[in-house]
C-alpha cells in the first residue's frame, strides 16, 4: 500500500517550518525546538522539556556523563538557550537530594 499521506504530510510539515523532535517525535514549529549539538537532519530538534526530561532518564541510571554529550555525533551538547539553561539548572537543583543517593548507591556497584 503506498504511503501518500506519510509523504503529503511531510510536505505539509516542511512548508509550514514543522519539525521533528528526536525524542517524542512529534512535529512541532522550529521555533519551539532546539538543536543542541552537530546532528543534522531529522533528528537535528528536538523539545527544550523533552531534553530535560532525557537527561532524567540519564541522571536516573547513573550515566551522568552523557548528560553533556550527544549519543550520536558525541558532540558536547550546545544550549545557547538561557532559558532552557536556567530551566535545567533547576531541574537538577531540585534532582540533586535523591540523585546523590543514588550515585552513591551507584558508584558502590559500578566499576568504571
Ligand atoms: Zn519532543
Ligand atoms: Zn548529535
């Protein structure tokens, strides 16, 4: 079955500054997205919130590491956003009581 509206829809996107953030991919205006690192493309934007909640999920499993780098192009993210900043910042502020429970839970039974 050929995928028409698939295609159609695209163009629609396209023509309308729509893009696709990488992480809930779902199309939203450019300007509402940000494209913190060197990957191109479809998966270049992705949501300020749905970053902050990815780097939860990083924070979450210890990898804090790659909170700073990009999975794919291993660029160091790039937030030129103050807001977003700001809003992150806080984010782990308010993260970091449980979070360095569980680092220390953590780092008792990783070896690096
Ligand atoms: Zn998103
Ligand atoms: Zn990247």
């Amino acid at each position: 079955m050929p995928d028409d509206n698939t295609v159609s829809l695209k163009r629609h996107e396209y023509a309308n500054n729509l893009q696709v953030c990488r992480i809930c991919l779902e199309s939203d205006k450019v300007e509402h997205l940000i494209s913190p690192c060197h990957c191109k493309g479809s998966i270049k934007y992705v949501h300020p919130h749905c970053m902050a909640g990815w780097r939860k999920t990083l924070s979450e499993t210890g990898r804090e590491s790659d909170l700073y780098h990009c999975q794919l192009c291993k660029q160091r993210l790039y937030i030129k956003q103050k807001r977003l900043l700001m809003a992150l910042l806080q984010f782990r502020r308010k993260q970091l009581d449980s979070l360095q429970q569980q680092q220390r839970a953590i780092q008792l039974t990783l070896i690096y």
